[in-house]
C-alpha cells in the first residue's frame, strides 16, 4: 500500500511539473535600467570576417497601459575586421589619437551612433511598436532594424509549445520557430530554428533563455549560414541582458 501510495505521489509531482505553463511578457518598472550586450562574429573564409562587441544602456521611460517606452544608448564599441588582406579595428574607449587612420575613420562613423538615442515603443508581447532614432543616423536606423527581439505568442506556454515568427528586412525574409525544451527555477529554455530567403539563403539556429518575472531575454546564442551572392558566410551573435 506504501508502495502504491509512493508511485501515485510521484506520478501526480511528474505530471504537475511536466504540464508547468507560463504566460511570456514584458513585466518592466519604470526606471529599470538594462545592459545589453551583443557579440557579433562574422566569418566569411577567404573574403574575411568581423568581430564586433557592443553595449547598450536601455532604460524603460514610461508605461501606457501594456505599452512600454524605451530610450536606449550605446556605451562602447569594439570591432576588428579583416576584408581584401586588410585589417581594421576599432575601439571606442580610445582616443582619437590613440588610433591608426583606419580606426579614426571608423571613429566618425561610429561617434554619431554613440552619440543618438533610440526611443522606442515595445508591447508586452515583445512587439516593437515604434523606434525614433535622434538624432536620425542611417546607421543607427540599420542597427535597430537588426536588433528586434522575440516576440512572444499570445497563450501560455509549455514544454514543447511552438510558435513562429517572420520578419523581412534589407531584401532577406527571416522565418523562426520557437520551442520550448525546459521550464526550470523561473526560467523558459527555447531552442530556435529558421529559414532565410531573398537576396540570401541560409538557415539559423541556436537558444535562448527567458526570465519569467520581467520577460527579459537573460541569453540568446544564434547561429546563421547564409550564401549571399555566391558568398558563403555563418554569423554568430550572443546577447546577454541583465538589470543593473
């Protein structure tokens, strides 16, 4: 009877965690302030690659009902690319004339970016609702394209719930699934696959991790092959956000 007693417990303890289910959303407080930081690395094999650090400040501004507003800002730079046999680097911690002419040209490329302020409007979902870029700067226009991140499905979510999502930009038409592998400790573990299509085709890969209290993606690692124009290359790019 103990026996049987145990067994039953243990089926209804496994069952419970097993049909776990949580609700994804951003849960922000104004005034919480963000650290993003991304790792980009593009290799290219014989064309070259890029490697690109990048930190940002985000800081959430207002609440309008389930509407976040957003004003970001980008602390640092550090980027090394090698293109034609020529190598470049860049770090925005240094002064102007602690860099090689390379470096002082990327340098006034990059100040504008360093120095914008990227307003947007993000739903609880995850939607990006609008980004205003002030000063405008194309190449800040062309990073906040790049940066959206998940957007989360409407219903709950459990172990092996999928959802997708399609976004295009600069020519390419992005497709991603999303599925939930584990939901542990307040956490939701989502492993992702997709398509690319348009003026280039590959496919993605990779994970992320999802805080369930705030919605914040703590980690996110994905992996792109792409073949643009005969031009074979793979991108990797980690994000990591924590509240400071």
């Amino acid at each position: 009877m103990k026996k049987l007693l145990f067994v039953c417990m243990f089926v209804s303890t496994f069952m419970a965690v097993a049909q776990e289910s949580v609700l994804l959303r951003l849960n922000y407080e104004v005034g919480d302030v963000l650290l993003v930081e991304q790792n980009v690395s593009q290799n290219m094999g014989a064309q070259g690659g890029m490697d690109m650090k990048i930190e940002m400040d985000m800081t959430i501004t207002a609440k309008e009902g389930a509407v976040f507003s957003t004003a970001s800002k980008i602390k640092s730079v550090n980027m090394n690319m090698l293109q034609g046999g020529m190598v470049m680097s860049f770090d925005s911690s240094k002064d102007a004339a602690d860099l090689d002419e390379m470096g002082k040209m990327m340098k006034q490329q990059f100040d504008p970016m360093m120095l914008a302020t990227i307003s947007s409007k993000i739903s609880a979902e995850g939607e990006t609702l609008e980004t205003i870029v002030t000063p405008p700067t194309p190449a800040m226009d062309q990073f906040t394209t790049q940066a959206k991140g998940i957007k989360f499905p409407k219903e709950k979510v459990s172990v092996g719930s999928v959802w997708s999502d399609s976004t295009s930009q600069q020519g390419m038409a992005v497709k991603t699934t999303y599925t939930v592998s584990k939901i542990e400790s307040g956490k939701v573990y989502i492993d992702i696959t997709g398509t690319v299509s348009g003026i280039g085709e590959g496919a993605l890969k990779g994970d992320l991790i999802v805080d369930v209290e705030k919605g914040i993606q703590d980690t996110t690692n994905i992996e792109m092959s792409l073949n643009a124009n005969g031009v074979e290359m793979t991108i990797n790019t980690k994000s990591k956000t924590t509240e400071m």
